[in-house]
C-alpha cells in the first residue's frame, strides 16, 4: 500500500445533515473505507472541524434550521484553523445560482440529492486525495521553510564567533583592553539608534545598517595583530617612530579584512562595513586624523561613529599603568573634541545618551582578575630577555 493509499485509509468524514435518515445513509455508504463523524446541525458541525481531531473533508447540507450550510461553510474557510479542509455540498438545493453561491464560499464540490452512490464515493476520494497531495507540499514547504531559518541562524552565528574570535585574537595581544570590544559594540548600536531620525543620518540609518554596524564593530582594531609587541605593550610614551608604526594597524586591520573577502570570492556587506571603521575610525573631523587624514563627511559614518565610542572607552577605562577616568571627566573631554575630533552630531548624541554609556560601562566593566591577568602578561611579554 503506497503512502497516499494509507492517507486515505485512515482519513476522517464529516457530514453534516439535520435529517436522520441522511445522516445514516451516508454513514453506512463511507463507514467501510472510512471513519465516519456526523452533525445534526451546523454549530456542532463547527465544533467539531476546530476540535483536536478534524476531519479531513466535510460533506455539507445546506439547507437546515438555524445555520445554514452556507454559513457554516463561510465560517470555516475563514478560519486559518480549518479553511484547508476540502468541504462538498451535498443538498436538495439544484439551481445553478446555488452552486455558484457554494463554490464561491470556498467549497471544492457541489453535489444534488438524490445522490448517486459511486459518483459520491469518487468525488470523496478524488478530494482527499488532493488534501492530502496539498498537505504534503504544505509540510514540505513548512519543513524547507525552518531548514532556511535554521540555516540563517548558522550561518549568522558562525558570523558572530569567527568575529569574535578575530577580534578576541587581536585584544590577547593589547594587555589593555579587556571588555572593550562588548562595550564598544553597545555604544556605537546605541549612537546609530539616537541619530537614525537626524536629518544627516536618517537616510543611512536604518535596522539593517545598525545591525551590520553591531557586527561590524568588534573588528575595528583587528590590525593591532601586526603591530609589534614592543609598540604595543608599551606602558610609556610612543617616539615619533614607534607611533608612524602604531598609527599603521588601521591598514593592516583594513587589509586583513579585504584579504577574508578576497579568500571568500566575493562582496560581503558587513566586512564592507567592518573594512570602514577599522581603517577610519582613527580620523578626526577636522582632517588631524590618520591614515588619510580625511574631514568631515568624507569620513564614513561608521568610522565617526566609533571613534566617539573608542575615545570615550579609553577614558574611562582601567588600564595597567593609569586608572580609569571618571565619567564626568571624560565627557568633559569629548566636549573639547566638538567639532575638532567629533562629528558635532553624533557627539551631541553622545552628549544624550552619556547615562546610558555609563550604564553600558558598568555592565560590561572589566573585572579585578581580568586587570591582574593583563598586568601579569604586560610584565611577562616586557621583562628583559634572559629574566626569571
């Protein structure tokens, strides 16, 4: 027996009919192929089409005291729970003004009393045989639907760690950084959300630019893997050198992103992004910045973006040689940057949202085990060669 033959056999019969003799008559012609449930009236028709258990077609009388057949019909097709239950008329009711009624209701067939035996066991099985071709393609079609969605959600999260890990990969080599990359993602999505109703940023801000801005983020310092431990673990003052050599991780961040491109074989759009701030985010409104010295809106938003949440990171935050600043210090210092090192905009955002990055900071704070752990490594990747 094939799968549809099994379908079939174990489908289910409504009909609906306040006359007894009808009711028994057409039990007794369905009952040895299938199961058989009767109504005597259209509202127990009903309760039994959005029970636990619904029957896979419905034969329908129309006319009966109370709801008609019509109504009946009319209220189960527009019901999500049952509209996909094939529903046949079969009434007294011949003109072709009836039928037409009926068949615009949604119902898939239209038969006449007195009723011909054989025509209605193969219209009952034709129609259920359709039901369950339709419920095939409709499980089918759920099914492919959540593989999508779960395919989306892997593909996403194998996104989010390999970001992770890159960025994570670039902070084991900076002692000073701890919770930055969480706290700077926070800080920039909730920048991208004040400003998306500003006139300069609305029509740029929107929730997929915010959500690639969030995933972007972490890799804004990711060049900081090729900057030597020497330059980079230094505690002290840069000479003019070793900052020409630090000043380069923007460009090597920006080249290691547009190499995993190159490797992919294609575009993709937050790495766009990603590529964006970790090459700018160290420029300055007023063109003072580097790598290229850019100005004002020529720098991209993304970059302007984290550089207020970078720079104010910075501040407050511990590192193992200076304790953090305090935060009204801090923004005191953003303040002087208006317009010099900040796009004046999105630092009046900042200005609005300066509880909100205190609160973001106290959530994602750097614990006293994390600051031991990167002064033990500060020392150990500084002792002199040869120390014990």
């Amino acid at each position: 027996m094939n799968a549809e033959s099994q379908l079939l056999e174990r489908a289910t019969v409504l009909v609906v009919d306040d006359t007894p003799d009808n009711l028994s008559l057409m039990s007794g012609l369905l009952k040895d192929h299938y199961k058989v449930k009767v109504a005597n009236n259209g509202e127990r028709a009903l309760r039994i089409a959005k029970s636990e258990n619904p029957p896979d077609l419905i034969l329908l009388d129309i006319m009966m005291p109370g709801m008609d057949g019509y109504e009946v019909c009319r209220q189960l097709k527009e019901d999500p729970t049952t509209r996909d239950i094939p529903v046949i008329f079969l009434t007294a009711k011949a003109e072709v003004e009836d039928e037409r009624k009926g068949l615009e209701l949604g119902a898939v067939d239209y038969l006449t009393k007195p009723v011909s035996p054989p025509i209605v066991m193969v219209r009952v099985r034709n129609h259920l045989a359709l039901k369950a071709s339709a419920d095939f393609l409709r499980n089918q079609n759920d099914f492919l639907e959540q593989e999508v969605v779960k395919r989306t959600r892997e593909v996403t999260a194998i996104q989010d760690v390999t970001i992770l890990a890159m960025a994570s990969l670039a902070e084991t080599r900076d002692s000073d950084t701890g919770n930055h990359i969480r706290r700077t993602q926070y800080y920039v999505k909730a920048l991208a959300e004040h400003l998306r109703g500003h006139p300069r940023f609305a029509s740029i801000l929107n929730d997929n630019s915010i959500k690639l801005l969030f995933k972007s983020a972490p890799l804004h310092d990711i060049g900081k893997v090729g900057i030597p431990d020497r330059i980079l673990l230094k505690p002290g003052r840069f000479t003019p050198d070793e900052f020409e050599i630090m000043k380069s991780h923007t460009t090597l961040g920006r080249d290691a992103i547009e190499h995993a491109e190159q490797q992919l074989g294609m575009s993709v759009e937050f790495l766009s992004m990603a590529k964006e701030i970790a090459y700018g985010h160290q420029e300055k409104w007023d063109g003072s910045g580097y790598p290229r010295g850019l100005a004002g809106d020529a720098i991209p938003w993304s970059a302007r973006l984290m550089a207020i949440a970078d720079v104010y990171d910075a501040l407050i935050s511990r590192r193992v040689y200076k304790e953090g600043m305090p935060h009204e210090k801090a923004v005191g210092i953003m303040i002087e940057g208006r317009g010099t090192h900040f796009d004046p905009d999105a630092l009046d955002a900042f200005l609005a949202l300066q509880e909100q990055f205190r609160s973001i900071a106290a959530t994602y704070a750097d614990s006293d085990s994390d600051m031991a752990h990167k002064k033990a490594q500060l020392d150990r990747l500084t002792a002199p060669s040869g120390a014990g």
